[in-house]
C-alpha cells in the first residue's frame, strides 16, 4: 500500500503554486515511515526536477498505483524505482 492517500493527492491537486506543491509533497515524504529511505530520496529528487504542477501530481499518481500493485509497467516512475531498488 502506498504512504501517500488519494485525498492527500487530491488536496495537493488543489496547489496552484509550483514551489509551494514541492514543500508539501516533501512534508508527505519526511512523515512516510513504511517506505525504503532509497525511493523516499528518489521520489524527492523526482519532485525536486520536475518543471511543473502537472509533472509533479503524475509522479504522485504514479506512485500511488505503484502501490497499489496497479501501475503500468512500461512507466518513467517503474523504471526509476527498479533502478533505485537495486541500490539496496
């Protein structure tokens, strides 16, 4: 299960400033206790390189239904959390 909830997700959806967003998404990130730290710094590092809100939500959704066991293989974000996982 994912550390993040839909409504959480849905709250920051509501964000309308970039910067603003990242610091939240950060917040959600220090309380994640049940993620490995290695995909907690690429998840972060994700947020901080992404170039918009819109950018920022998908890494969020993606996340999500990565969770969720219902994400799609081929994705950016599976691809970079395989690689992370071997980081271990």
């Amino acid at each position: 299960m994912s550390n993040f909830t839909v409504k959480q997700i849905q709250l920051l959806s509501a964000i309308k400033d970039h910067e603003q967003l990242k610091k939240q998404v950060h917040v959600l990130l220090d309380n994640c206790e049940t993620m490995h730290p290695v995909r907690v710094v690429a998840i972060r590092n994700n947020v901080n390189n992404s170039r918009n809100i819109k950018n920022t939500i998908s890494i969020l959704w993606n996340m999500q239904l990565a969770g969720e066991g219902l994400s799609v293989k081929s994705s950016r974000y599976q691809k970079n959390m395989k690689n992370s996982s071997k980081m271990r």
